[in-house]
C-alpha cells in the first residue's frame, strides 16, 4: 500500500445516505447507502459508490 493511499477523513451527510472518504493522494470516494425495499431483509450499514473524483495531485 502506498501512502497516498491511506485514508485521511470520513465524514457522513446529515442523514447518514451518504459516506465520503478522502486519502491522501486527493482521490474523494462518495458512497450511497442501498435503498431497502419491503421484501428484503433489513440490512445496515450497506452502501455503494455513487461518485469518485480527484481533488488534487498527490
């Protein structure tokens, strides 16, 4: 694992719908949490990535 790989920050929204993690060669990872339906188990703490982007340069 390289360093910029480390993760440096998690912050979730107000809701708790969606995580974002950052590391620390500037890559944001924003995930959604999995919408339930009433036929599935209730599952907690899923989620899925919604959108990725660079921020900076390492």
């Amino acid at each position: 694992m390289q360093n910029s790989d480390i993760i440096s920050t998690v912050e979730f929204n107000h809701t708790g719908e969606l995580l974002a993690t950052g590391d620390k060669g500037g890559r944001v990872v924003i995930f959604q949490r999995e919408q339930e339906s009433k036929n599935q188990v209730h599952r907690r703490g899923e989620y899925n990535v919604y959108s990725t982007f660079q921020s900076h340069e390492p």
